[in-house]
C-alpha cells in the first residue's frame, strides 16, 4: 500500500534527515514525501539538506517541498543584497542580515563555503523561490505554519502559510480537512495528543531537531497519513 509521509522542519541536519528516510522510513518510488519547509539554518548542513531532498526529485520518488519562512527569509535577503542602491537601502539589508544571523545564517552560509548570501549559486535561490506554499489532501492541509482563516479566502495569503504562529482555525475556512504543520516547536507529549484526540484541528509536528538538550525535544518527527503513524528519529548531528 502506497504511504503517504508529513516531515517537518528539518533545519540544516542532514544526518539526521538521511536516517529517518534511509532506515525509518524507507520509501519507495509509489510512496508520497511531503516536505514542510525550513530546510537551511541552525543546523550544520543546510547545503546538504537541499541537495538531498533534490536528489529524491531527481530519482524521481514523489517529493512535493513545500517553503518555510526560513527559505522565503533568505529569498528576500538575496534579492535585496543583490540590489543594494542607497546607504538608507543598505542599513535596512545590514538589518536583515543580522537577523538572519541570528537565527542560524552563518551555519547556512559556512554549509556553503561561501561568506556572503549574494555568493550563494543562483540554482539554489531559485530552488527556494519556487516551493510550493500548501497542499490539499483529501482529509488534510499541509502548510508551514498555518492559515489566517480571518479572510475570505485563507490561501490567497501566503505570507500567513509562512509566518503566522497562533490563529483560529474555522472549519468552513478549510473544508473541514485537518491543517498539519511545523514551524512552531512543540513537545512530544502534545504531538501525540493532538494525533490522538479529535478536539485538535490542526497536528504540530515540529519537534524541533535543534533542542537537542530540552525535555521532550530535539528529534525529526515524520507522520504517515495512511495509517496515522508517527516515527521520530533523534538528532544524529550534535
């Protein structure tokens, strides 16, 4: 029976990553990969993520990757490093860097043997811009981060798939299919509560690889939605 298999943010482990898959997981060509986003920072091998999850495409496994804030943070620092025009102009790119930096940039940047974003190859910017933003399944939504059910049409905004960290689900919003998502880091016992319990709307399976050293964190979660079962794999990078 083909398997259908949700993995969360994986951020720079490729380690990690490749044991889920490879003795986890183990797909085969019929199966579904569904990826959510956040593939680069933090970790030590965000390069090599990439290029993983790009290998699988090209081996021609059915991998649909979906883009993170991270992905869609870098595109922008890209673009507006690669046109620099005024000092007020450059203040403003020298204040994204630093937030970059801040959440994991520089070991994005050291995977690549590069030292500035502009020098990344220009594939691999374009690989980022074109993920795509959600899937719809029969029973479920997949997305980053969530849905702002506040508008008439939640999937016109795409920065909300992105970013948003709390908001209200409205089943007529989603046509009562079920959001999963990652992004926000939550703890293993809350994973499996809302897996198990019918009152959750929405399945967080973000765990968080990079909180190794936190009760009830740091491992890469993967869901299979045939059967409802999740597989977690500790962090085999730090």
């Amino acid at each position: 029976m083909k398997k259908k298999w949700v993995i969360p943010d994986i951020h720079g482990y490729l380690n990690t990553l490749k044991a889920l898959i490879e003795e986890q997981i183990r797909p085969t060509h019929q199966d579904e990969l569904y990826f959510l986003g956040d593939y680069i920072d933090r970790g030590p091998d965000s390069r090599g993520v990439i290029d993983y999850i790009r290998t699988l495409q090209k081996e021609e496994y059915s991998v649909t990757a979906l883009k993170g804030n991270h992905e869609d943070f870098v595109v922008e620092l890209y673009d507006a490093e690669m046109q620099s025009k005024n000092s007020w102009f450059r203040r403003m790119v020298d204040g994204k860097r630093k937030a970059w930096y801040a959440t994991g940039g520089k070991a994005t940047l050291k995977s690549f043997g590069i030292h500035h974003l502009k020098e990344m190859a220009p594939d691999y910017i374009s690989w980022m811009r074109g993920l795509e933003y959600y899937v719809k399944l029969d029973q479920f939504i997949l997305v980053h981060a969530g849905l702002n059910c506040t508008i008439d049409d939640p999937f016109t905004d795409t920065r909300s798939m992105l970013w948003l960290r709390d908001y209200q689900i409205l089943p007529e919003k989603t046509g009562n299919r079920k959001i999963i998502h990652g992004h926000v880091p939550v703890d293993l016992p809350f994973i499996d509560l809302t897996l198990k319990n019918s009152f959750y709307n929405f399945i967080d399976l973000d765990n968080g690889p990079y909180l190794s050293g936190k009760l009830g964190y740091g491992n890469l979660v993967a869901l299979e939605l045939t059967n409802m079962e999740i597989v977690i794999q500790d962090n085999r990078d730090s």
